[in-house]
C-alpha cells in the first residue's frame, strides 16, 4: 500500500514546523519527493536494505548514548523527536528501489546470515504508512494546543485512507463516516484532556498531606512519624566532611510552638532567599567561622521539599533549584527542582538563627496542665537550675519510660501524651519530644518541638550516611544560655529497635544505590561527561557501522527511460523464468503451486514437438536457480548470455504452437 505522491514529503514538513526544524525537513522532504523525478533506480537485495537499517540503528543508538545526560521523561521525548530523521535512511533507500518496497528480512537483526541463505518465506512490505505515523508521534511531542494540530493530523488521516477506501461504498457515505469519526475523536480527546487535568487536581490535593510533619502545612499530628518508621526506603544521602565512624547527626526540618490535644503547629511565614553569587549559591544566614561542611543528595519526584538540614546553617552551594525560601524557625523548603539534588552545607553545628523565645514557647494546653504539673513537682524542678533541670528529665524518661512502635491502649478520659505520661509510659519519639517540650515549658523555660531525621548509617557500599524514612525524628529545642539547643529525651534504644521492626533489605538498597548512580550520572556528571567522552561514547557505533557497510555488495544502479515505475517493477522480476512461465501458461499450460520448475517441464515436456527446447529450458532453469539461490551467483557475461537466451527461446515459443495432448 503506497503512500500517494506529495503525502511523505508534507508530512515530513509538517514535523519539521511543528518541531522548529524545518531546515531539516526541507532537506529530508526534497529527498523523498525527487524519487518520483528521478528516473534512476537502485537495485536494493535484502542484504542491502539490511545495511539501511544498521544505519538508522546507529543514528538511535547515538541519540540514546546523548539522552543519558538528561532526565528519563526528557530523553524519552529527544528519541521520539527524531523518529523521523533516525529512519530516514530506511524510507530513503526504500523510495529509490526499483521495486519500491522492501523484504521484511531486512529488519532482522540477530540473524542477519540467513539473509543470504533463505530465499522462500519473505514478504515484499511498504514503509510508507508507518513512517508517517512515527512523523505524527514525533510531532506529537511538541505538546501543540488548539484545533491546528488536531485538524492537520486529521487531514493527514483522510489523505492516507482516501487512497484505500473500499469502492462498494459510495463516496458520500464514506465522508460521513469519516466525519462522525473525526467529531468523535476531537470530543474524546478534549475529555480525556479535562479529566487528566482534574485528577492531577486531586493527586496534589491528596499528596498535600505528605508535607503533614513539615512547614507546607504548618502543622504536624502525633502518629504521623510513627507511621515513616514503618519504611526502609533511603530518602536522603549525606556526607560530613568531620565524619566520626559511629557519630549521629540530628537534621532539622521543621520546628513548631502551639500544641493542641495531638497536634503541633507553627505560625511563621516564608520569605525568599536570593542568590549571592549565582544560581546555586544560597545564603540562609550570616557566615560565621568556623565551620563545618555537609553535603547531601536528595532524590525525589515532587517539584517541592522540605530540606533536612544541620543545625546553624549558614549557606548552600553546589545546589541547582528554582527558588530557595526560609521561614524565622529555620526551616528551609526548596521549589521547582530536579530530580536529583545536590547541596554543600556550611554550618556552626552549635549555634542557632532560629528566632529568639516568644510567649507561645512558654503556653501549655489546659488539656495537659494538670498532668505536667504534676510531674515538675514530682521531681521539684521549680527548685533547680537549668542545667539540672534537663539532666533530671533526661534521666527520667531513661529511667521511667521505654520506647515502642506500639502504641498501647489509651484511657477515654486521658489526651494520648497523658495516656503516655500516666498509663502506658511507652511511646515513640514523638510523645517523649512532645512530653519534654511542655515540662520545660512548665519548669519556665522555653522550648520548642522540632522534627526531622536522625543520620546514624553509614554505608560501606555508597561512602555515604544514608537516611531513611524509618530514621524520621522528634525532639525538643531549649533555650538556655542565651541560645536554641537541641534536648532529645527518648531512650538511644530506638536506633536498634527500629532496625529490628523495619530490618533493610540488601536487594532494595542495591537498587537504589543503582537508581542514585544512574541520576547521578545524568544531574551531577553527566554534561560534563558528554563534553569530555561524548565522542568516544559514540565512536565504537561508527566503527561498527563502518565494518557492517564495508563488507556490503556493490548496489546496481538501473536507470529508466520514459517507463513508469511499475513496469520497472515488472522487468526487474522478468529476469527469471517468469516470462516463460507466462508465456507457456497463455498457450495452456499453467504450472500448478505446488509444482516446481523442474517437475512442471517433466509435466508437460512431451508437448514439444522440438525436443531441443525442453533441453534448452532445463539449461536455462539451471542457469536461473544459480542466479537466485547460490552464493556465487552468475557473472557478469553468464547474466548478459542468461537474458539473451530467455528472449531467443521466448522468440522461439512464440513462433512455435504447442497442442495439449499432442
């Protein structure tokens, strides 16, 4: 089925336009509509074809090696953009055969020596139709709006189907099929468009509530890092350049001042951070020496994030995002950002900016009064001075208090911290942070609940500290001395008894540590890699190429003298014994198909009144077998002396008159 005249050569135009490459269409498309003009045609086999397709593997195989730099989504759109140009050689060599169509063996890829060796079980195939709609794919990646593109494609569609309509259907029926089908299609598209919309709507709206423990939505429920406890999955990777082996760093994320029956809330906006130097340098606060250096890979699928962070942080570089924002309790949150981040971290690992202790640092919910105070008196704290005061409640919760993932049962008339102060006296970090903050509260000091993560890990495999969501952290922030210090009061037995409740997994941090390497790769190292290696990434395809094409047979060029392509067509098969084959059967004699050449003559060889004929055809089919299926085939001079007999004994049969039966 031929794409009709003019079709190849819009279409391509149509993808270079849409692409904003129309120079290159252009050329492309004067070369696919010059092969109607041309009356020059090459003899392609299937082994020549073969070579066509190795080309266009190449051009694909480039494309991916230059993709590795970029995101996967991107570089998936980079190969379907240059569809078109990748296939071009296929469509070409197939434009300028005689036949105008091509084996499908020439696709084979694996076995590409049965090409010389298997002659039967191949079919003729036209590339015009699906090379088009690798064009329409192509430019479908442009992301185009609007009835243009839509009435365009449509355009292209009826142009292509026009050319096969079935002529038992009258013209007028046919349109208005054709035109209920393209009403329906614009209908359906433009729904499918608004319901992908409304539930991206309802994806981020959902997905609103991850930021639950973080400043996005100012507030956090007790529970809610109980449940990031009940995942491995790494989130975070850092790198301390003091690092101690066995040492633990606490990375603030979030800090909060009110509290309410199980929920924490802050109420401090955020204010932009401007760039110093350049796109990835960020001044959070002052500098101050000296100081310490951390540097972290955060890897996610959001456009947002909360960043985890040493307390005292003063700058980050190294880190390529859109807009760096901060809030007065130092919580620092990212936006439109890759994949992939990297930042380099300086900070005081002591000192604080976080804003100085206000009135709602000292406030306790009346709900938890009586049972906070009951526990300051308990142990006389109004009695001691402030360092005392925080060793006697760290010893207290040591002492009185185990950790557990298991949140026992809770009293009806109790809040749950009271059912963890008075009942079961067993929680996770988030009631003993929670507890702590309103007992110093209580003792009048101010204090703060903060979250985040706790690094402890590190990885012999990746050379790193890896976080994990099972790594998430309560605590609570004290001022003393003039100065925000981070108090952790739950037992240090949680590191092991997370371990042992969420135990990782080799395979999955194998994984991911491949899933880091890769992104890796393309984010940090990857342009830089291109420019330096690109040329020898690609060079070992080029020189493939370059074997695979040296080893290929000379082409036959035929040209054409006011024929039509057709009749090209027909001469190129007439180099065989189909002309006699034809001739005989015209005098009535058929060759049945299952017969073979030779038991066909043995069939009907007593017809001939001139023995010499039969004698000569069975020479000739000989002659015809070596051309088609031996290696070696003819010579030159055997092919010239092979034509010239077909036409003497066509002459000959001509002249003759052959009886059936005689």
């Amino acid at each position: 089925m031929k794409a009709p005249r003019f079709f190849l050569g819009t279409i391509v135009l149509f993808w270079g336009w849409q692409m904003q490459t129309l120079w290159i269409a252009i050329c492309l498309a004067a070369v696919l509509e010059s092969s109607r003009v041309i009356k020059s045609k090459f003899e392609f086999k299937s082994s020549d074809f073969n070579k066509f397709v190795d080309i266009s593997i190449v051009f694909l195989a480039g494309i991916i090696v230059i993709s590795l730099t970029l995101e996967p989504e991107k570089a998936i759109l980079i190969i379907l953009k240059w569809l078109p140009l990748v296939f071009f050689p296929v469509i070409a060599a197939q434009e300028f055969s005689v036949k105008g169509t091509i084996e499908n063996r020439s696709f084979f890829i694996v076995q590409k020596k049965r090409l010389k060796t298997i002659a039967h079980d191949s079919n003729e195939i036209d590339i015009s139709f699906p090379y088009s709609l690798f064009c329409i794919l192509s430019t479908a990646t442009a992301n185009s709006k609007g009835l243009l593109f839509y009435s365009s494609v449509v355009l292209f569609f009826v142009w292509g189907l026009f050319q096969i309509r079935s002529k038992r259907v009258s013209f007028f029926l046919w349109t208005l099929c054709i035109f209920i089908t393209i009403v329906l299609g614009y209908v359906g598209h433009s729904s499918i468009r608004l319901a992908s919309l409304k539930i991206n709507q309802w994806i981020m709206e959902y997905y609103a509530g991850y930021y639950a423990d973080n400043p996005f939505k100012n507030y956090t429920a007790l529970g809610e890092i109980g449940k990031l406890k009940l995942s491995d999955k790494i989130v975070l990777r850092a790198s301390f350049k003091d690092y101690i082996d066995g040492k633990t760093y606490l990375l603030h994320t979030a800090s909060y001042t009110g509290f309410s029956i199980s929920s924490w809330f802050a109420r401090y906006g955020f204010k932009s951070i401007e760039n110093a130097y350049d796109k990835t340098f960020w001044q959070i606060n002052s500098n101050i020496n000296p100081s310490r250096k951390m540097t972290f890979y955060l890897k996610t699928s959001r456009e947002n994030a909360v960043l985890s962070l040493p307390s005292g942080t003063f700058t980050i570089s190294d880190m390529k995002i859109g807009v760096c924002e901060k809030n007065a309790m130092q919580s620092v949150r990212i936006k439109n950002i890759p994949p992939l981040i990297k930042g380099v971290v300086s900070y005081t690992g002591g000192l604080s900016y976080e804003a100085p202790p206000g009135n709602q640092d000292l406030l306790i919910p009346k709900s938890e009064l009586s049972g906070i105070a009951k526990i300051v008196k308990e142990l006389a704290l109004d009695k001691m001075s402030e360092q005392d005061i925080l060793n006697t409640i760290r010893r207290y919760f040591l002492v009185e208090y185990t950790y557990s993932l298991d949140l026992k049962g809770k009293q009806n008339q109790q809040t749950p911290l009271q059912n963890f102060l008075n009942h079961s006296k067993s929680g996770h970090c988030e009631f003993f942070a929670t507890a702590t903050t309103l007992i110093l509260r209580q003792a009048k000091i101010p204090a703060r609940y903060a979250t985040g993560y706790m690094a402890h890990e590190y990885s012999r495999l990746e050379n790193h500290l890896v976080i994990r969501q099972r790594d998430a952290h309560a605590w609570a922030k004290v001022y003393v001395n003039g100065q925000w210090k981070n108090f952790d009061t739950t037992p240090p037995s949680f590191f092991e008894m997370d371990r042992q409740k969420m135990e990782s997994s080799f395979i999955s941090d194998f994984f991911s540590f491949i899933s880091f390497k890769l992104s890796l790769l393309r984010h940090e190292t990857g342009a830089d890699l291109m420019k330096q290696y690109g040329l020898w990434l690609i060079l070992p395809l080029v020189l493939i190429l370059f074997f695979r094409l040296r080893r290929s047979n000379r082409i036959k060029r035929i040209k054409f003298f006011d024929k039509p392509l057709e009749d090209a067509k027909k001469d190129a098969l007439d180099i065989s014994f189909h002309l006699i084959e034809k001739k005989m059967t015209q005098q009535g004699f058929p060759r049945y198909p299952y017969e073979t050449y030779f038991s066909w003559l043995e069939r009907i060889e007593h017809n001939f009144d001139n023995k010499m004929i039969n004698n000569e055809l069975k020479t000739l089919l000989l002659a015809h077998n070596r051309y088609y299926f031996s290696k070696s085939g003819l010579s030159k001079d055997e092919k010239i002396k092979f034509t010239s007999n077909i036409k003497k004994i066509l002459k000959r049969l001509t002249m003759t008159t052959i009886v059936p039966g005689s």
